[in-house]
C-alpha cells in the first residue's frame, strides 16, 4: 500500500515515521521519485503540480497537508470525484490561535506606530482602550476562526466573528451571509481574516471592504494571499482609512524583493508562518481516514469540493 507525500515546506523522513508509526506497511513515496504511479493509493500533498494527481489512475483518497484546500482545487483536473479531506488539529488551531492573539494585541496596543516611532527617535504615547472596549472581528468562523474568536473573548475582547452561516460561540456575536457582512465590518475595528479561498473569497479585503471599516481599523491576513487585492492595501494605509496591517499571506511566496509591502511603516511582514502541520499530531488522522478509506467509510473532516471547504 503506497501513499505520495509532496510538501515543499515538511521534512518528509518526519511524516515516513510518524505514519508508520499508525500503518507499519504503509510505503510512503517522496514527490517526484514515485516509482510505478499505478501502485500508489493514496496522496498527502501541499501544493502538488497540476495534472499530476489525475495522473494516478488508482489513487483512491486526497489528503491535503493543511487545513486549505485551495492549493488543491485550483488544479483544473483534480479527481473531484475521490473522497478528499483536510487537516482539522488542535495544535494547528492552538498555533493560529497563538498567532491571531499576538498580533489583535499589537494592533490594540499600537506596536506598528511605536516601531516607526523608534526608528524616528520619536517619544510619543498612544493611549489604548480597555479590551473590552476593542471590537475586534473576525472572518471566518471555521476551526481556526472558531478558537481565535474564543481565545479573544477570553481576554475580554469584544469579539464578532461572520461566516457563510451562522455559528454560535459563546461570548462572540454572530454575523452571517453577504445580508450581515456591511454590518459586522462597521464595527470591526481590528479585522482578522481566516476564510478559507475560494472564487466568493478572492480579493475580499479590497478597498470597497476597506471603506466599510471603521477609519484607522487594522487588518491581519492569516487565511490566503489572494483573499487581498494587493493594490488597495497601500492607498487604505496611505489615506489613513486602514491604520495598520499585518500579514503572514501572500498572492506569490516567497515575495518578490522589490515588492512595495517590505518598506512600509505600516505593514508587518511574516512569511507564512502563523501555523503549521505537525506530523506528531496530524499523521494519526491521516492514518484513522487510511483505515476508514480501506473500510469504505466516510472521512473524518470530508471536504465539499464545490464549496471548496
């Protein structure tokens, strides 16, 4: 029973051993030295070339390394028609948690002015209000959404989350639908978008989205690179609608050197990094839908690949 691994960010001798730990006789083939195409049952891909999966003619199940799946649908013949799911993990929410945590308060404490004002030499206090006075919002509300809007609250934030329907979190008010979404971006001070990509989420956070924002709110894009049109970002930071930003996504990784965002005061570079997979903790599941695949039962966190969540 062979299964392709493909991750141009993992160490791949880590996944070999942590799956095998689970399926001792699960052979796992490092993209490109897959041997015969025909032996292979199963793939764990992140960001696999296009065409290459429909390549494999026996390929029984699609297990994405992460929990977006855009990478994968975006390649016009993948088998559509194969059970596929996603990560879902505590450590990787834990992680984007941590990440979304940090940087709300950054934002709630004015770190991007202070670090202009030392590299100015400038001495000049901005007073923050309390938490709870701080209406912070969130895009969506799946798993990752879900545990930073819940991990805010906690510190008191006032914390909305939207989403394409209604989720409800204790301590976190809920908008849903494109009928709610002018409503929760009015009181969005600091908004944190973890949507998942696709063709209703791309370029989301443009400057018609900006302009419904409350004057000086700060965003921060942890979901994918293209959920931002690019261009608006810097007349928002200019023109002062948008305060500051903070992004960990990109529409190209790594970003180019010349790109404009690097040398703006307001804008806080991080290169992907906000969460990650960890094989400790993700091979068990990917080992549990093996098992599940072989029996004939549905998969844990099953992906809907029409609409691309």
């Amino acid at each position: 029973m062979a299964l392709l691994f493909k991750s141009n960010i993992d160490r791949a001798d880590w996944w070999r051993s942590e799956l095998g730990k689970y399926i001792p006789d699960l052979e796992v083939r490092i993209w490109p030295d897959i041997g015969d195409p025909d032996e292979i049952k199963y793939a764990l891909c992140w960001k696999m070339p296009h065409g290459e999966l429909a390549k494999l003619k026996n390929l029984r199940a699609v297990y994405s390394l992460g929990a977006g799946v855009d990478h994968l649908l975006a390649d016009p013949d993948f088998p559509r028609h194969l059970p596929f799911s996603r990560v879902v993990d505590p450590n990787l929410t834990g992680r984007m948690t941590e990440y979304v945590v940090q940087h709300v308060l950054n934002h709630h404490r004015f770190c991007h002015a202070y670090d202009a004002q030392q590299r100015a030499h400038v001495w000049k206090e901005h007073f923050a209000p309390f938490a709870s006075e701080r209406k912070v919002g969130i895009l969506g509300m799946g798993e990752l959404g879900g545990g930073a809007a819940e991990a805010l609250s906690f510190l008191k934030f006032d914390v909305a989350g939207w989403s394409r329907s209604e989720k409800k979190i204790d301590g976190v008010e809920s908008f849903f639908g494109d009928d709610q979404l002018d409503a929760f971006l009015a009181r969005s001070e600091i908004l944190v978008c973890l949507l998942p990509l696709t063709p209703h989420t791309k370029n989301i956070l443009n400057a018609d989205l900006f302009a419904k924002l409350p004057k000086e709110a700060g965003i921060i894009n942890a979901g994918r690179g293209p959920h931002l049109a690019e261009e608006d970002l810097i007349p928002a930071l200019d023109s002062g609608q948008l305060s500051a930003a903070t992004l960990d996504v990109f529409h190209v990784e790594p970003m180019a050197e010349d790109h404009p965002f690097w040398d703006h005061p307001k804008i806080r570079i991080t290169p992907h990094v906000a969460s990650i997979s960890d094989p400790a903790s993700v091979a068990r599941l990917v080992a549990e839908n093996i098992i599940r695949t072989e029996k004939g039962e549905e998969l844990l966190h099953a992906v809907d690949v029409e609409k691309g969540y």
